[in-house]
C-alpha cells in the first residue's frame, strides 16, 4: 500500500467552480513526487486539503493506512504533515530557536528547555545537512538559511510528508542546488516530498515522479526519467507552447531614462538604495537581477514615485521627474507593472473595465466637459480585452474574480494603452503558470521591438536571460556589476546575487 493516496476527491466552491474534479494519486514513501498544473489547475486546493484546511466533498484521503476524517492543521501536524509555504511564517525579531518553538505543544515545562530544543535541532541540522545557527535573528538571515529554519521547524515536529510550494521562487542558483541536496537527502531517509513548482526544469532535475493537473483534473503522472520540459508544458497547458522566446537582435537607441546616484530609505531610516545609476536605452530590456531583499522594491517604487528618493536624480524623457508625484512621471511616458497586482496593480473590487481605465478615465475621450464617457469606456475595455486576450466572462466582473494571469493581462493591457515609452516591469510573470508566463514575455518584448524602454526587475533567472539586452546585479542595495547578456556565467550571476566578490 503507498504511503498517502488520494482517492477520487472533488472539491466545489459557491458560484459551481469545481477546483478539484475526482482527483486519484498515489505516493510512495521516501518519494519526491511534483505537482504541476497552469494557474487554477488545482494544486493549491489539493495540499490545502492534505493539510486539513479544507475537507473534500467527495473522496478521501488515506495516510499510512488511516482515513483522514474531520482533518484540521493541528491534525495534520501530529500526522506527520508539514508544510512550507513560499512566503516564510517566521518572526524576524526572533531567533531561530524561537521560531521553532513558537506554536509547539506544550509539554511539562522541564522537558522543553532551550538547551534541551537547541541540541535536537543541532542533531537534525547535522542528520540533513541543514546548517542553522539557533541564536542568530531571522532578519539577520538569507533567504536559504530562512527556509532552511523553516524545513528545520517541519523536522523538529517530525513530519513525514512535507509540502513546499514554490520553494525555490527566491533562491539564487546556488541555494536552489543545495536545497535539491537536502530534499533528496530527506528522502532517501524516508521522507516523502510533495513539490510544488511552475520551473519545468527544477521539477525535472529534483523528481521522481510528475504528477500534472489541469483544470482540476489528473492529466497524468509520468516518471521523470522518461520525460522532458516541453512534454510537460504541453501536457499543463493542452497544446504546443514555446517554452524558449527567440530574442532578436536589436539595435538600442537613445537613453530614456537616466537615474544617478538613486538612495532611499524605509520608514524606520535604514537605507535600502545606496547611491544607484544606471541609463536605460529605447529599444532595449535592462533587466536587474538579485536575491529578494537587497533593494529591488525599493528601486521601483521610488522609480514609480510610490516613495521619495532622499538622493540622486530621475531623468526620464529629458525630463527631471524625481520629485514629480505618479501622475507627473505617467503623463513623462511612464509605464508601471507592480510586483505585487493585487494591492498594487489594481483595484480588486472594481470591475476589468474600471481597472482598464484608472490611469486615463480623467482625459478625453473617457471625459468630456466633465463628465464620464461611459460609452468610450466600454468600448475601450471590450477591444483590450480581445488584444489582449484577458479571459473574463464580461467587462463589468470584479476584477479579484479573475486567475492571476488574467489580472496582469489587464493591467498589463492598461500600461500599454497610455503608449509609453519607458516600462517598468516588476516581477511580471511571479506566480504564473507557463502559458500566462509565455504571454507576458511574448509582449515585453513586442515593447522592446516598438522602441520602447523596459526596465525588467525580476528574482527569475530565466526570465532576467530569456528577455534582457543587458544585466545589473543588486545587492544590498547596490549595484554590484553590470554585464551584456551574452554567454552569462550563471554561476558568476548567482555567486554575485549572493554578494560574493568577483573580479
């Protein structure tokens, strides 16, 4: 019998979206099994109810032998069930030791000595080549040590089936390299690992076994030995999809935007951007690359004028707009996809039409004489929404309705529409499926291709080489070298996102 088996679950959520439809596998222990799947195929509905976050409504599910029933969290953690989300559920202003006892059982209070807790994770971090300093504060950690904790925090509490959705979406090649070594470690000691990933090639490199869903439905389970990335892609999306864009050489021409000397700094007065320059050329993708942390937010949102710069100069079409608010650098050729679309990139409870015109619904023809054009409106969304192919059952659904992909296919739709000529791109394609992610790129570079500037800030490795003309490295809040995309050492790149020195 396997270790966990899924036997013909089905979950229905109001409105009759059926996110998981009879779904049936099965896992061996000691097994690395992928799950793959475009953006609402279902993945995330199935862990959450692995993890007893939701119950099935049809189906069930069996570990070890046992049938999970009225399965909540803090069964699954006395299961053996652990898991680790991509965004950490770490308390920066502890230590590592308390983080990892914040939230377990209480047991009599001798038994649970720090010395006593210190020396087992001292053993587990040895047993799976897990380094971690127990004293050290997890803000003063990487983002690999920080997910070592968190895999070290699933250990401690002894779990035997461990989920990791997207856990390499901020690692640099190094750290993913060595997380692979661990998880492989894990289960060869038994450990069963269910991998959650959009990287079609880290899922081929880590895995035993595929398992792909689309549209709530088992397409398949593949051994991976006998399997390649575009097979898979084509298996997630149903049809043919490139998975590698064809750059084609381009010939930039004069600077758009120049920024000189750029420093900023949060709230609590720590500087985050430290004396940053750099030009951007028309016709050209500047991407920058680096390890989440070291700056880059920073950089686009004082680019954006979300924050004031306490330093430097904006040079943008000629125009100095380092102290202009965000309308000013908009109406300069200004062009904005935030990191993060949901509380930036739109309103979620306004409708794909309101969202489609938040930037230019104060100008003619949107407004005439003061008053709205609800007409011009309308037919303004209906046409960006068959250019751009944003899938929506009408113009007038609330925007937080729509897939991932779709919500930044209209806002990508909506920058587009005001013709600009510089774009800021931030994480563009962050937590989208292969086709959504193909679609994206596809026009970034029908940008660069119209003249355009694209500055391309993004923790996506492939995605910095697929689409950039040339490659700055940030750490710390710094720019640490520039290079042309042109045979690119990725191990150099990464070693420098990790603020190593390199001549």
């Amino acid at each position: 019998m396997a270790y966990l088996e899924i036997c013909q679950v089905t979950k229905r959520f109001p409105g009759g979206v059926v996110a998981n439809d009879h779904i049936s596998l099965s896992v061996e222990r000691g097994e690395i099994r992928a799950i793959l799947g475009e953006n609402g195929a279902g993945k995330t509905t199935l862990m959450n109810i692995l993890y007893g976050l939701y119950q099935p409504d049809e189906g069930k599910v069996v570990l070890a032998g046992k049938v999970l029933r009225e399965h909540t969290p803090q069964k699954a953690l006395s299961l053996g069930i652990g898991m680790i989300h991509q965004n950490f559920m770490l308390v920066e202003a502890f230590t590592v030791l308390e983080n990892i006892l914040v939230g377990l059982p209480q047991p009599q209070p001798l038994l649970l000595t720090p010395a006593r807790v210190e020396k087992r994770i001292k053993k587990l971090s040895r047993k799976y080549s897990l380094p971690v300093d127990c004293r050290a504060r997890i803000s003063d950690l990487s983002v690999g040590e920080q997910q070592r904790v968190e895999i070290i925090k699933a250990l401690y509490r002894d779990a035997q089936l461990i989920i990791l959705d997207e856990p390499t979406a901020v690692l640099p090649p190094q750290e993913v390299e060595a997380l692979f070594k661990v998880l492989k470690g894990m289960a060869a000691q038994g450990k069963t690992i269910l991998f959650i990933s959009h990287k079609l090639k880290e899922v081929c490199s880590i895995s035993d076994r595929i398992t792909v869903l689309r549209a709530g439905k088992v397409v398949g389970t593949v051994p991976t030995s006998g399997v390649t990335p575009r097979k898979l892609a084509d298996m997630m999306v149903g049809k043919e999809v490139i998975l590698k864009l064809q750059r084609p050489e381009r010939f930039s021409g004069e600077i758009i935007l120049r920024v000189s000397e750029l420093s900023a700094r949060k709230k609590r007065g720590i500087e985050t951007l430290k004396g940053v320059s750099f030009v951007v050329r028309k016709g050209e993708i500047l991407g920058v690359a680096g390890v989440s942390g070291n700056g880059q937010l920073e950089l686009a949102k004082v680019l954006a004028g979300l924050i004031p710069a306490t330093r430097g100069k904006i040079i943008l079409s000629g125009k100095d707009v380092t102290k202009n608010i965000p309308r000013g650098r908009i109406d300069a050729g200004l062009a904005y996809i935030p990191g993060e679309r949901l509380r930036w990139g739109c309103i979620p409870d306004f409708s794909v039409e309101n969202n489609l015109v938040l930037k230019s619904f104060g100008k003619f023809p949107f407004t005439n004489h003061g008053l709205l054009q609800s007409k011009k409106i309308a037919e303004s969304a209906q046409h960006l929404i068959r250019e751009f192919n944003i899938r929506t059952p009408s113009r007038k659904v609330e925007a937080k309705k729509l897939s991932g992909g779709n919500i930044q296919k209209m806002i990508l739709a909506r920058e587009m529409s005001l013709e600009p000529s510089m774009l800021l791109a931030a994480q563009p394609s962050r937590g989208l499926d292969i086709a959504a992610t193909e679609y994206i790129w596809q026009r970034l570079l029908r940008v660069r291709e119209e003249g355009a500037g694209v500055l391309l800030i993004s923790e996506d490795l492939e995605e910095i080489l697929t689409l950039s003309d040339r490659i700055l490295v940030m750490y710390e809040g710094r720019i640490r070298k520039e290079m042309p995309n042109e045979n690119v050492d990725i191990n150099q790149l990464g070693l420098l996102m990790a603020g190593a020195e390199i001549q």
